[in-house]
C-alpha cells in the first residue's frame, strides 16, 4: 500500500513538473517573437566616432582612440596605426542592417549572449555603442548580435570578419612602390655600383637591353628580366611581419640595420594621377636590408667547426621607418643577389637568332660556312657553303654578270634547318664567370656575322677546361665557364649539319 501510495506521489510531481515546463515553453514562446526584418539598428557616422575597442572572450582586447594627429593606440601612442583598417572597420556600422529580429528576450544565453564571443565598444561625443556577438543559428549559420535594446538580432554579414585579436593587423605598414619607369639603381654595402635603364643605345647587340652599369667606362649589358625580377621582389615584399615598430638606434645595432649589409636605391618617374597632362614626377623607394649579427657570427663559427649551424634571421626596412620587417630567406636571396655578375647575362650568346646572317665555322681544323638570305615572307633560309663552293659561285657570278647573250641556271644549294644548332647555341649558360686565360685544347670556334651595324660579328671560342666544363672565350675575353655537355651537344649539331652535305 506504501509502495502505491509512493509512486503516485512521484505521479503526481510528474504531471505538476510537465505543465510548468509547458507552461513556461509556452510563455517564452509568447514572450519571444521571431519576425523577418531589413531594418538599420545602427547608424553610426565613422567621422564621429572618438575610440573604438573589441575584446575577445578568450585572446584579450585591443582598444584605439583618436588624437589630433590621427588614430591612435590606447596602449602605446607610438604605434603606427592604419587609418584606413580602422575606417573599414567603422563603415560596417554606419548603416548595420540585420535580417531577423528576435523580441522580448528573455534568456541570452540560447544564444550565446550571456558570454558572446566578442563586444565591440563605439564611443562618439554623444553616446556610447556596446554590441555583442554571440553564437551562430543552426538553420542559417548567421551571427546573433545584441545592442543591448531588448532584442536579439541575425546578421548575415558578421562583423567578427573584420577585425582580429593581432595588434600586428592594424599596424600602418610600410609599402614598396610599381615601378613605372626605373631611372637608375644603386646599390651600397656588399655591392657599390650603379644600374641605369638607357632606351635605344648602339652598347649592346640586342634590342632587348635597356639595363646597363660601367666599368671602366665601357656600358655592360644587364639581363632584363634578372633585373625586373629583383625590381618586382621589392614591390612585393611581405611587409607585415613586425619585429619592432619603433625601433631605437640600440634595436637597429642589435638587427644589423645601423651598417646594412646592402641599401639599395631605386629612383623612378610615375604619372601624376592628379595631373591632367599625365605628368611623370619623380619617386625615390630606398630599401636596407641585414642579417642578425650575433646569430650570423654563430653560424659562421658552427660552419667552421663542421658542425650544423643554426638559422639566421634576416630583416628589411624601408627608407628611415621605424618598422623593422622580418624577411624571408627567399626575398633575402633574391635582393642580396645584386653583383654584376648575379644581374648580367648568363648565356654566352643572348641576341635574337633571327639577326644572325652569316656563321662561320672552324671544327677539328676544318673551317665551314653557313649562309642564309631572306625569303618571300621575310623568313631566313639557311644554306651549307665550303670556301671553295663559295669561291666557285662568286667566279659563276662574275662570268653570268658579263655575259649578255646566254644566262645559266645555277642549281639551288639545299637548304639547312639549324634548329639543333640554334637550341644548343641558347643553352650556353654560364656556371660561373672567370676572367682565365685559356691553356687547353679548341673544342669549337664560330664567328656569328650580325644584321647589327654596332656590332657587325661576335666571335665565340670554346675551350676545354675540365671534364666537366668549358671556358668561353667572347671578342677575345674570357667570360664564363659552361658545361662541357652543352658544348658538346653544339659540337654534334655541327657535325650533322657537315654530314648532311657528304
């Protein structure tokens, strides 16, 4: 009887706990009304607004205030703080549209609003904005905010995308220029020599040069494309990895940048977008660059001993900024690669074989002759010719050019295709550069005649060096050592050119 009497009491608790919670489901259901809505809750002017702060439930809060000067941060007033991250961050609240609205709400916390994962503080003169951000609705995965008006907002575009927890995010970091047009390049450190871009000059043999630096008042060609590659490496420089962004002149001894180890100086003209004649003004971009010295003076001692020597890090900074960048070690490569010799040409010969018209050959003591002329559609054709095949079409010539009453056809030589000899000729590069005389055996000599009134032929001699490579000889000077493969594969395209006319 107890047993019964018992269980429908525990009955009896049931029931009572089960309508209270229908009741008060049913309550909440009337107290809270979910209506679609494109309503503006926030209009918040940007150039009203005098601090700005978010704070984040878990990684802390960053908070800024603007001066006289400009924005600053509340924490330290010499950090250098973008004006225009801050500007994109308080546009989004100067028309805050939403697409539901949740009434007389009565429990944050269903949506995540007891504790939100972030707050944004906005102060004007006026008034003061505090809007939390909450948790994600299930269906449609958009963010519930509150403004702290009683209700409960979704928005589809969620302000958390805009900001960070990183101080590093809202730096004014430096920037490094396009280069329109490069008047000249310096370079002071490790390298001290100067670069200058000259349009149609007679200093090279092929159009394409416009780089050049002097040597003992001779121009010298540069590669283009090494030194637009070295120009495009510093317009696009990572420059948002700080190590510092006031350095002190302590700061600058301990990261090498008090005596760079290269400063490099790019001087160029850009239009004047201001300017209704699209006038060029004149820029000026100046980039220092370093390594660690006590870290380098580690691995050069770890080197030394044979033993593995532990990364250096490696820094930029531009003009006299007091941001000091990390660099990676690809860009230090790059830009600490800026010798003559890392910027020049790398093949032998780097003209357009189109120009070439004439080439004389000497291979194993024998001297060959390959000559060509222009077709119908200007395209070169190519012909095998000895000196005396040579010597006996000028004699046919001459005799046809005084006779007046009879004219013979003179056989057409077979034409040539110097594909191979083109493609091995190109791939003549150099592993190194040398000046040495050379003291070993003639691999092959060749005498490129040029459609170039500056420089009419350019001689190449190559000589063996070592089982592995070549000396070049151009002009009479030693240039590079290239491989002894490449000028091998030169040395048979020649030779089936010769075994082709057997």
């Amino acid at each position: 009887m107890k047993r019964f009497k018992k269980l429908g009491v525990l009955l009896g608790i049931l029931v009572v706990v089960c309508i209270a919670t229908f009741a008060l489901t049913h309550y909440e259901e009337e107290q809270e009304q979910i209506k679609n809505s494109d309503e503006i809750i926030l209009q918040i002017p940007a150039d009203t607004v005098i601090s700005l702060s978010w704070e984040y439930a878990e990684e802390g809060n960053l908070a800024f205030h603007k001066g006289e000067d400009g924005w600053l941060y509340d924490e330290d007033e010499y950090f250098p703080v973008s004006e225009e991250k801050v500007n994109d961050i308080l546009s989004e609240f100067e028309a805050f549209g939403v697409t539901f609205i949740i009434e007389n709400v009565t429990d944050y916390s269903q949506y995540g609003l007891d504790e939100p994962e972030m707050t944004f503080h906005i102060g004007t003169e006026e008034t003061s904005y505090d809007i939390k951000l909450g948790a994600f609705s299930t269906m449609d995965q958009q963010r519930y905010i509150d403004i702290s008006d009683g209700n409960v907002y979704l928005v589809s575009e969620d302000p958390m995308d805009y900001v960070s927890a990183s101080l590093s995010d809202m730096i004014l970091d430096d920037d490094t220029p396009g280069f329109e047009n490069v008047v000249d390049i310096r370079f002071e450190g490790t390298e001290n020599y100067m670069i200058q871009r000259l349009e149609d000059t007679n200093y090279s043999y092929s159009d394409d040069d416009v780089y050049f630096t002097q040597k003992n008042g001779e121009y010298l060609p540069l590669d283009k494309s090494a030194v637009t590659q070295y120009l495009n490496t510093i317009t696009s420089l990572d420059l948002l990895t700080y190590v510092t962004y006031n350095a002190t002149e302590e700061e600058l001894t301990e990261y090498g940048l008090d005596e760079p180890e290269l400063t490099v100086t790019v001087n160029y003209t850009q239009m004047d977008q201001a300017s209704e004649d699209q006038e060029q003004i004149p820029g000026t971009c100046v980039i220092h660059i370093s390594r660690n010295p006590e870290e380098l003076a580690a691995a050069e001692e770890a080197e030394a001993k044979g033993e593995n020597a532990e990364a250096v890090s490696m820094y930029v900074r531009v003009g006299d900024s007091q941001i000091v960048y990390d660099l990676d070690s690809v860009d230090y490569g790059i830009l600490s690669d800026a010798s003559y010799d890392d910027l020049r040409h790398q093949e032998v010969f780097w003209a357009d074989f189109a120009d070439v018209t004439q080439i004389d050959i000497t291979l194993e003591d024998t001297e060959h002759t390959l000559i060509s002329e222009l077709d119908d559609d200007e395209e070169r054709v190519w012909y095998y010719q000895t000196e005396e095949i040579l010597a006996e079409a000028t004699e046919e010539t001459t005799e046809d050019a005084e006779e007046t009453t009879e004219t013979e056809a003179i056989e057409e030589p077979e034409t040539l295709d110097l594909t191979d000899f083109e493609d091995s000729l190109n791939a003549l590069s150099a592993n190194s550069f040398t000046a040495e005389i050379p003291t070993e055996k003639e691999e092959i000599r060749f005498t490129l005649h040029l459609d170039n009134e500056s420089f009419p032929t350019v001689e190449i001699v190559l000589y063996r060096y070592s089982g592995t490579e070549c000396l070049a000889v151009v002009d009479g000077e030693s240039v590079s050592l290239v491989p002894r493969a490449s000028v091998m594969e030169l040395v048979e395209a020649v030779q089936t050119i010769v075994l082709s006319q057997a």
